[in-house]
C-alpha cells in the first residue's frame, strides 16, 4: 500500500539505489511451529562486539555518549539496540559498542545491496527526454545538435540538474576510470558502463559481488584487490553511503589517495551527524541504521579524516530530495503515539542548508604539493 506524503514529497516511486539507501524492512521469515528459536545472547554473543575509545574521524578520545536504545528498524538484521556517542571536537557520532569486523556481515544478511537494482531512472514525458539529453551530453560527452540542446533546455525548463550531477556523483565525462568502492549489485556502475565508463567496483559481501558480477561488471572482493596495479590507475574513485561502515577509513582513505590518477577525484556520501532530522527525530533518524553505521561523520569530521590521507574538499553539494524521504523514513519508525508531536516539529524546522542536510556530499582532491 502506497505510503501518505508526510513531508509533500511523494515516496511512491523513489528508488532506493539512486540516493545510496535502502528503503523497506525486509520480509523475516517466521520459524516452524517445533523450531527451537535461538535467544539474542546465543546469536549475538558479547565477543562479538568491540569498544569504541576514540573518535573514528578526528581520533579525540573525548566521547560522550548521547544516543542510546538504536534498534535496527529498517532491515531487522540484528535483535539487539546500540547506542552512539558524541565527538567533542569534531561533532561526529560514533556508536560505543560496534560488532566487530568479523561479525559486520552478519548484520547485512537482507541488506537492500543483496537486490538487483537500477539507478538513476531517467522518467518519463518531456522532461525525462529533456535529463537523458542532459546526461548524454554532460557525461557521455555527446556532442550532437540534439544533445546539446536537450541539455540545454533541460536547466531552462528547471530540471534539476544539481541533483543529477549529484547521483552520477560528479564524475568525470567518459571514457573515465571510475572505481565504485562499496559497489553492492553494480546498480550505479551499470549507468556509468552504459554511458561508455571503463568501471571497476569492490565490495566486502560476496552476494552483493556475486550480483555485480552476473550484471558482466568487474567486481572484486576485498581479499582479491591488485593493490600495485591500481597506483595511480583511477580518474574517479565514488563512496556512496561507505565510509559510516567502515571500521578503519583512515587506512582506506589513504589507499585511494594512492590509487587516484592525476587529477583524480574522490566521492564520498555519508549521512551527516549535524542533520535536522537527528534533531527531530532521535533514535528513529534513518540516518543512525545502528549497528552498520560505525561512525557518522560531520563535515569537520570529514575534513579531518581527509587531510590525514593528503586530501581536501574542493566542491560541497546539497541534496533537496533527501530531506523528505529520510523524514517519511524516520517518522515510520517511530511509535504513533508521537508521530503527531513530531510533525508538528517538523513543520518549525530550519530550512535546508549545506550545515543541517540529512547528507554529506562532497568531492575532494589530493592536496597540492
């Protein structure tokens, strides 16, 4: 049953890969009537969970916590709540007793990424017309009359094509390298190979590779990376949603510096720990989607983390249609006996604005020498 527009937004429709979230609760099968159900404690046991002592970001040890009882509302992979605690330097949220890199995968067994998917849908009518000729000739470098003007009225009609750039994630035109990392079914590098991208994507779950691969993309599992043969090897290194869900991103940022190309970029997207919808909406905030969520950065965070691997930001975007979806997310999770307090709330927000977005969304370049 299609869900009301809570925020004006219609969530009819939204695809789930195109923003780098998934959006339903997985269907959980229920055990035979003589199944012996195992208690949480004996599927979960506590050495499957580290302690956080320092800020994942920035490496202050000065943590406090500040959000407790996080359950997994939005894909019921774990039974158990979590709780995140605040950065006094950097301001990013870091959960306090995150599973440890062996038992992660675990908590993916009915991720979204485990689903075949699309990305970037071009719609229907004129307008839709008008975005595939926008696309063309911005990344496929078409240079036809028909491209050129499609693009052309595209902005004039007021397409967004901020937006556009945003979930083509600011890549350089085609025939660029661009490695996914974090690819899960290849639904973004698909759009890019259609486009006429040479495309590489790795991800830790051997479902998500297994699904990348039978698309005839070439995908790699993190025990498998030709780590020598990609120095200096990629135009566009892309991080949709990956970073929060790593437990040591210091020493992966520092591997793609070294694996970027002259003049190479790097896109990271990752929810943002300064969000009005935390401030709204609590424990509930979609954003939070304790325990993959390791760390959530804010953009001091981020900076921070970027200069350690010799990188800075060099371009910050705003994704308008983030906010009502996330909202609509978050607000279905919470009991109904406060739903109505908190659109009110929501009713009294600040307006958007590159500190308050439910992400951060930017692209940085190494530092130059």
């Amino acid at each position: 049953m299609p869900r009301p527009e809570l925020f004006g937004h219609a969530i009819v429709g939204w695809t789930c890969h195109a923003r780098g979230l998934g959006c339903a609760k997985p269907h959980r099968r229920k055990p035979d009537v003589d199944e012996a159900i195992p208690s949480p404690e004996a599927e979960w046991p506590d050495h499957m969970l580290a302690k956080a002592d320092a800020c994942l970001y920035c490496r202050s040890r000065a943590l406090t916590e500040e959000i407790s009882g996080v359950a997994d509302h939005f894909f019921g992979c774990v039974p158990f709540e979590s709780d995140f605690a605040r950065c006094a330097d950097c301001g990013s949220l870091v959960q306090m007793r995150p599973l440890t890199s062996e038992a992660l995968p675990r908590a993916y067994a009915s991720y979204y990424t485990h689903k075949q998917e699309h990305h970037g849908e071009i719609g229907r009518g004129l307008k839709g017309w008008l975005r595939h000729q926008y696309v063309a000739s911005r990344f496929r470098q078409d240079s036809s009359a028909l491209a050129r003007f499609g693009a052309v009225a595209y902005r004039l009609a007021g397409g967004n094509w901020q937006e556009t750039d945003a979930a083509y994630r600011f890549v350089p035109p085609a025939p660029a390298r661009v490695l996914d990392y974090g690819c899960g079914s290849g639904a973004y590098l698909k759009s890019l190979k259609q486009l006429g991208y040479d495309v590489t994507g790795v991800d830790f779950d051997a479902h998500s590779i297994a699904l990348s691969r039978a698309s005839g993309l070439r995908a790699f599992a993190l025990d498998e990376l030709p780590r020598e043969e990609w120095h200096g090897r990629f135009d566009a290194i892309t991080l949709g949603h990956v970073i929060e869900h790593v437990h040591d991103p210091a020493s992966l940022l520092a591997d793609l510096r070294g694996w970027l190309a002259e003049g190479g970029m790097v896109f990271i997207e990752a929810p943002n720990a300064q969000a009005t919808g935390l401030d709204l909406f609590g424990k509930y905030w979609r954003g939070l989607e304790a325990p993959r969520h390791l760390a959530i950065p804010t953009i001091a965070g981020l900076e921070a983390i970027l200069a350690r691997a010799g990188l800075q930001i060099t371009h910050r975007a705003v994704r308008r249609s983030v906010r009502p979806w996330m909202w609509d997310e978050s607000l279905q999770a919470m009991p109904e006996s406060v739903r109505q307090k908190t659109l009110l709330a929501a009713r009294n927000a600040p307006k958007l604005a590159a500190e308050n977005a439910e992400f951060l969304t930017v692209v940085a370049r190494p530092v130059p020498s």
